[in-house]
C-alpha cells in the first residue's frame, strides 16, 4: 500500500514539474529566437516576455502545489526522504528536485523578474556594446547585474564566500576555494607550456586566413553534425554573433555558429563544439522529460561532451584523415599544395590571442582562470566595473602576453555577463578536465578507436557517451559519474599529460 501510495505522489510531483519544464522550452524558445531571428527593435516587447515567463515559472516552482506534492515524498526542512519504498533513481530524482526547491524559494518573485527583464535588455545592450566598441553603452546594464548576482548570492545563502552560491548553479558541489586550488595547480604548467612554445619555430597557418565561401562552410558543418550524429530532425543549425546551444526537449535541440568571413576554421571548430553540447542533450531519456533524470549533471560536464569532441578529438590526426581530403575538395584554392601534416600543425598551433573561443588547447583555461579571477573580485567587491577593461588588459598580458587592441577583442567578446551567469566560467576548464579523463578511459576500452575515425566512423563514440554519460541524466553528481566511468575522482594529470604529449610531439597527433 506504502508502495503504491509513494508511486502516486511522485507520479502527481512529476506530471507537475513537466508542465514547469514545458514552460522553460517555450521561455528557451524566446531566447533562441532573440539571438537569431528577432528583428532589433523588438527588444523592449521581447524583455517584457521573457520577465513574464521567468515570473511564472518561478511561482510554479515555488507553488503551494508544488511544496506540498514534494513534502508528501521529502522533509523539506531536513531533506530525508520519506518515500522509502521508491527506487533509487526515483529518490535521486526526489533530492534534486528538494535541492532547487529549496533554492528557488529564497527568490522572491520581483526580484527573479526584474533580473530577467535586466537580462534580456543587458543582452541587447551588450550587442551594441560589442558592434560599437564601447564599454561604456554595456557598463550601467553590467553595475546592475553585479549588484544583483550579489544580492542573489546573498538570497541563497552560502558559507564562505558569495561566489559559492553562484557556482552551485552551474556546478553544484564545488566551492570557491576548490576551484581556485585547482587553476592554481593548472596555471602554472600551462604558463610553462606557451613558453616553451613560443621558442620553437613558428608554424605557417596563412592557409587557413583569406576569403572562404559561407555556403560551403555551412556545408561542411552538416556534414560534420551528421557524422557525429547530431540528428537534423530534431534540431537545425543557425548563425548568431555567438555560437550556442539551447534545449527545448530531447527532441528539440538547436544549435547557432558564427561564419568568421576570414578564418576557415572558426566555424568549422564552433560546429562541432555547439554539435557535442546538443548530442548530448538529445541523448537525455525524453521518456524521464520533467523530471532530473532528463537534464544534464552539471554545466562542467555539459562542456566536458563539447570539448572532447572539438579538442580531444577534433584536432587528432585520425579525424582529419577522414576529413582534411573533404575540407581540401572545398578549398581547392587555399589548400591545394597543402599537406595533413601541415595542417595538423597549423590547427594545432599554439599562438595565445585575445579570443577565449578561437584559443588553442594550451591558452584556453588560462582565458578561463582570468576570467574566473575577474567575476570573484566583480562578486566580492574588490573590483569595480569601471574598472573592468583595465584589469582584463592586465591579465591578459600578464598570463598570456597578449596586448588587447580594443575592448570587442578584450571585456566585451563573451555574452555570459550580460546574461547574469556569474559562475558559469569555471565549468568551462573543468570541463576540459573532465573531458581528457573520459576520452583516457573511451581509448583503453577502445584499442581501435583510432582506425574507426579515420574512416570516418564517429558513431561508437556518440555510443559509449551515451552508454556512460546521457541515459544517466542527474542520476550521479559529476564527482561521483567521473569516478564510475575512469575509477578515479577527478585529476588534472589527463589534460596536463595530453597537452604535454600533443604539444611537444611524443604522440602521433602531429606527425603524418
């Protein structure tokens, strides 16, 4: 009787939140179109809509209804389940659903209103920041969201420090110090690495600059989306100013690139990384729709499925075996005369530059770590928004020795800020992390792997993610997935060893 009595409450609990989930699509869908189709002046319509939608998926959330669905399977005060006859993925999907609850209800609903029309605006403004080159039309809109995220971090609550609680969003279980012990001890061998790189003889890449058709680029990219199985029936590919993914359902799931008018591989590396985001989101159980069991782990490990494909794998020479002869019947102009080993050489260059989302494997995560350092210090008040381009310069000179010419190719290249994703940067060098780890562990229970993809097979790969990654859902905490698919907790010795092996050519990834 327990039993049935349980099933039914979680049953009542889940048809709820899908109907919540249904309303966060539509609100996605919003946010999709904003970024790709919305005509400019619709703006001020558009953040109205969107203030409106977070507005009544908050209340839904936070619901009597749904407090008191919840308490009939959980205490909500101490987090004891109370529906013990469930199943265990049954009382995983319960504590999540506890967790945000519990999150949720220490935002009010003026304030998660007023946060998403800022947003929607700050986005807008952020465009026209970046198209004018002038910090100072996005400045005001940041100050605002600054001031909130610390209000919000406040609401929350946290123990040590504000940025925890803003973390938590993105990574639940990591904390600030953790984070910062663990760039601390990546910092310093990526540092080493560009210096080592930059005593070796220059590599020639001028082949992969100069005028390249955006229709065959476009081209190619569905090629690449079908290789690796991103399916076209559930989702379609469009061009923004910063590439994207966005979910509405496991069988709604689109994907935005950005034509550089001058670089070849720009596109064709932001495909493939936006393509890892939404296999994976595709792969989620659509029949678990509403409930944790349906959504991705964490943001870090969301980053670690695009990051293995368009680094671990997506600059290794079995791909381009497969690949290189394609992109070359493309180009005929630009890489006639070229060889793969030329062209391995040259996508693999290491060249620090100011653009976090065109930086090679070595400078990548020491984009991300200033970055990190910089929304901490903005979080906690140690740093002024006025001050912001000043210091980002700084950085970058200091960590990368890159002179910034201008605040488009400094401050103002990424969206988050203006989304009011304040924690979200650290996921981006954990999943990387989390990234050489998996990919280790896909190689030794894979000793053909190699022969697959230079055929042009990428399809076990997509398998064995699934098999380890997507059905799962929130079933485990990244910590606790990384640990059951490698055997071991997370590690920064996979990436720095790869790098290691990659960038001073004791493998074969740079040899023909």
């Amino acid at each position: 009787m327990n039993k049935r009595k349980d099933l039914n409450n979680y049953h009542a609990l889940f048809a709820f939140s899908r109907e919540t989930q249904t309303l966060k699509g539509i609100e996605s869908m919003l946010h999709w179109d904003q970024d790709t189709h919305m005509p400019p002046n619709s703006i001020e319509i558009r953040s109205k809509q969107n203030a409106l939608l977070d507005t009544i998926i908050h209340k839904k959330q936070t619901s009597k209804v749904f407090g008191s669905l919840l308490k009939k399977l959980i205490n909500l005060e101490t987090g004891k389940i109370l529906a013990t006859s469930l199943s265990p993925e049954k009382k995983v999907a319960i504590k999540e659903w506890h967790r945000t609850y519990v999150k949720l209800i220490r935002l009010p609903n003026t304030f998660v209103k007023d946060f998403a029309a800022l947003t929607s605006e700050a986005k807008h403004a952020w465009g026209i920041a970046r198209q004018e080159n002038n910090f100072l039309k996005f400045k005001p809109f940041l100050e605002r969201i600054v001031v909130m995220c610390q209000k919000k971090a406040e609401l929350l609550k946290y123990n040590k420090h504000p940025y925890d609680a803003l973390l938590d969003e993105y990574e639940p279980g990591w904390t600030t110090q953790e984070i910062e012990q663990l760039f601390l001890s990546i910092k310093e061998p990526l540092m080493n690495l560009l210096a080592l790189a930059a005593k070796k003889p220059k590599v020639n890449d001028d082949f992969l600059f100069g005028s390249f058709n955006k229709d065959k680029q476009l081209g190619l990219s569905h090629l690449l989306l079908k290789k690796m199985g991103y399916d076209l029936n559930c989702g379609r590919l469009d061009l923004t100013i910063h590439p994207f993914t966005i979910n509405f359902h496991p069988t709604d799931v689109r994907l935005a690139t950005a034509i550089h008018p001058l670089s070849l591989m720009s596109n064709i590396f932001a495909t493939i990384h936006e393509a890892g985001h939404g296999i994976y989101e595709l792969g989620l159980p659509k029949e678990q729709f509403g409930s944790p069991l349906c959504e991705a782990i964490s943001s870090g490990v969301h980053e670690s499925q695009s990051r293995l494909w368009e680094t671990q794998l997506g600059q290794c020479l079995p791909f381009w075996h497969y690949f290189f002869p394609l992109l070359k019947k493309e180009f005929p102009r630009a890489l006639n005369k070229v060889t793969l080993k030329k062209f391995l050489a040259a996508i693999n260059k290491v060249t620090p530059g100011p653009i976090r989302i065109e930086a090679d494997e070595v400078s990548y995560n020491l984009h991300i770590i200033l970055r990190f350092e910089i929304e901490k210090a903005l979080i906690e008040g140690t740093l002024l928004v006025k001050d912001l381009p000043e210091v980002w310069n700084s950085k970058m000179k200091e960590y990368l020795n890159v002179v910034v010419k201008n605040n488009v190719e400094g401050c103002l290249q990424d969206i988050h800020w203006s989304m009011g994703a304040f924690g979200y940067f650290p996921t981006y060098a954990l999943g990387n992390l989390y990234a050489a780890q998996f990919f280790e562990t896909f190689k030794k229970q894979h000793p053909n792997w190699e022969k697959e993809v230079a055929s042009g097979n990428l399809i076990p790969i997509k398998q064995w993610l699934h098999k380890n990654i997507y059905q799962y859902g929130k079933l485990y905490s990244s910590q606790a997935l990384i640990k059951k698919i490698t055997g071991s907790k997370l590690t920064t010795s996979y990436f720095i060893e790869h790098l290691y092996a990659r960038y001073q050519n004791k493998d074969r990834t740079l040899v023909q």
